[in-house]
C-alpha cells in the first residue's frame, strides 16, 4: 500500500479539505447529519472560534497519492491545562479531537502526528477525542450508533472506538444521554414535588426575556460556570465565548424553553432546552444554498420538531445536594415538557451529555424514568 503522508493545515485550500472530508467518509452513514458546512468551517477557523483564543490548535491532513483519506485536529486548551488535575485535566494535558480517517492505518499514523506534535509542545498526557472544546462534541460514540445524534452532540463510526483502544488509549470518563416520552406525565412522586413547589411562594420560576438577550445569556452562564466549577472536564468560559454561545443560539432559542429558578429573588438554577435543530439541517446535507436558507428560516420561524434536547443546566453550588435543588430542577422540567409538547408538537426529549458519576443529575434521570440512549468514551493515554 503506497505510504501516508501526513501534512499540517497551513492553506485555505488545506482547511478547505479538512472540512469537506467528513462529508465524504460520512455520506452512506444513515445516522450522520451533515453540520452546516459554514460552521464547520468556522469550528476550525481562527479569529472565527473563540477557542483559538486561549488555545494552540494545529491541523493535520492525512494524503495516500495525492488524496485526502483522514484528517485530525492537535490542541492545547491552556484553561484546561491551568485547572486542578482532579478535575480531569491540568497541567502537562493535550487534547485531540475531529478524527476522520478512510482506515485503520490512515487513523494510527494521524493519532501518531497528534501525540507527536503534543510532545514537541510539552505535554505529557492526551485526553481525546474532544472536538475541540469539552464544550463542543466532546466523546467518541460507544452506544447508539442507530440514531441520529441531536443539535451540538457527535457521532461517529463505531470502528473508530476499535481503532483508538489499539492505541493503548483507556477509559478516562464516560458521558451519557437520556431519552424519554414526554408525552407521558412524570411519575406521580415527581408531580407531587412539583406542586409542592408552586406553593412555596419563595420559589419563582420563570422563562428568559428574548428582549434582554445578552443580559440573560450573561446569567445563565454565570451560573452555569459556578454550578459546573467543581465537575470533571471543567473549563470557565471566557466572556468571549459568552457573547459568541449567546450569538450562536440566538436563532433557535425560544423563550419557553429555557427557564430561570429564583429562590428569594435571587436567580439560583437554570435548565436550557434547545429545538433539535438537527431534524431540519439533516435533509439539507451541509448546504443553505440556493434553498435551503428559505427552508431554515420558516423552520426557525416556527420550529416543529420530533425531539427537545436539554444540553445544560446548573444549580449554584450553595444549593447542590439540597431538596431544593431537585425541587428547582423538577419544576423547571415540568413546565418546559408541557411547553415542549403543547407548542411544538415534541414526542421526546434528551438530556445531556451527563457525567456517568454526576450522581445527582443521574438520580434526577432516573427519577423522569428515562433511559440511557447514547455513550461516549473520553480515553486518555500517557505521552
């Protein structure tokens, strides 16, 4: 087999290949939706990615006789590199993410160019996949390889995971999904406590104003930075990337389904819940033009959707392993699935991705009787 040559990222021709291989190694994937490639190519793009603010990033294109057969991203996140080892991460830590590969062979001499090029930088450890911020798609898919992956979650090829364990790659943590029938009311114990809580007149839970946008998004991640502080995989966001998630989720953000906890007056938890963007952009194959922008825009305008995934929310760390905060955390659940079916017609909802040990957020899962649909593994390997 003529050898591999692996060559970084340097042109916008280069990027432009980096980006438009997952189209091609995906296509006959039923489950894979193609992102819209204009944000693909903004994920890997300086000055366009906030990331590359407080990261060295590095691509990689793998060729076999002048053809592009698999790329990989290399990268440091020096705010990870800066958090306490506990935590997942820390000093000495690199990252490699956005794998795509024709082969098995193409796949080991990328992963060999990405441990390589971590070295030259110092580090001694590599937590991986992560694409590219543990904020973005971080994982490789392990379970539900069936079904399409919701708005902001991976999926990738199952013989990746076979190829990244022959690497001497293990287990550092697994993160999971939920699904459930939102049809269906919660289990009577969970409307109790819900009622109970609709007559503490302490508690007030309401929806985010869309006309204070950035003053609630700046909220929100407030208290998603406290509530998050102490969890595996940690990372604050900088207040660039405040502005930059609040722009970005602007358009498929709606009022009631994002919902705001205040005990006392004072905003104490959040639960953001997002339309599954994906059932729209699937059809579309990475392409706005020339008319599928037409079809977003109705789409965005009045979203009808199978599945609500619920990506992120928080209870300030004051409140956690309260009654209260399972209270909050209940109620705001209750009243976004009624929301969720009555205004846009949804069957079903998804929550995470959830740390396997995250006990709380598990129980709170557990308790609305959903069920594990998807996996992803976070392996890690020393340098």
């Amino acid at each position: 087999m003529t050898a591999i040559s692996i060559t970084p990222v340097v042109t916008k021709a280069d990027r432009a290949a980096f980006v438009d291989l997952a189209y091609r190694l995906n296509a006959a994937d039923p489950a894979w939706v193609p992102p819209l490639r204009m944000e693909a190519m903004e994920l890997v793009t300086p000055g366009k990615n906030p990331f590359f603010e407080h990261a060295d990033v590095q691509l990689f294109l793998a060729r076999r006789d002048g053809k592009v057969v698999g790329r990989i991203s290399a990268h440091i996140d020096h705010l990870a590199v800066a958090m306490d080892p506990v935590q997942g991460m820390g000093p000495g830590t690199g990252n490699w993410g956005l794998l795509e590969a024709e082969d098995q062979a193409t796949a080991t001499a990328l992963i060999a160019r990405a441990e390589d090029w971590l070295r030259e930088k110092g580090m001694n450890r590599v937590l991986a996949p992560l694409s590219m911020s543990i904020w973005e798609e971080p994982g490789q898919l392990t379970k539900g390889f069936d079904h399409a992956p919701t708005v902001m979650m991976g999926h990738q090829p199952e013989r990746y995971n076979t190829w990244i364990k022959a690497l001497g790659y293990l287990p550092a943590k697994t993160l999971k999904t939920f699904e459930l029938d939102i049809t269906k009311p919660f289990p009577p114990l969970i409307q109790r406590i819900v009622a109970s809580g609709e007559k503490n007149q302490r508690i007030h839970i309401r929806n985010v104003d869309r006309s204070k946008f950035a003053s609630e998004a700046a909220l929100i991640l407030d208290i998603l930075n406290d509530a998050w502080s102490d969890n595996w995989g940690f990372v604050p966001f900088t207040d660039t990337e405040i502005g930059y998630a609040g722009k970005k989720f602007k358009p498929i953000v709606r009022e009631d389904l994002i919902m705001v906890a205040e005990y006392d007056g004072e905003p104490v938890a959040f639960m953001m819940t997002l339309p599954d963007l994906n059932e729209a952009i699937k059809p579309m194959g990475g392409k706005l033009f020339p008319f599928n922008w037409i079809k977003l825009l109705r789409w965005l305008n009045k979203p009808r959707v199978r599945t609500m995934r619920v990506p992120l929310m928080g209870v300030r760390k004051k409140l956690q392993s309260s009654r209260l905060a399972s209270q909050l955390a209940f109620m705001m659940i209750e009243y976004i699935r009624r929301n969720s079916v009555e205004r846009y017609g949804a069957t079903r909802g998804e929550i995470g991705w959830i740390l396997e040990d995250n006990q709380g957020m598990v129980a709170i899962a557990d308790a609305i009787d959903s069920h594990v649909n998807k996996e992803y593994e976070i392996y890690q390997k020393g340098l």
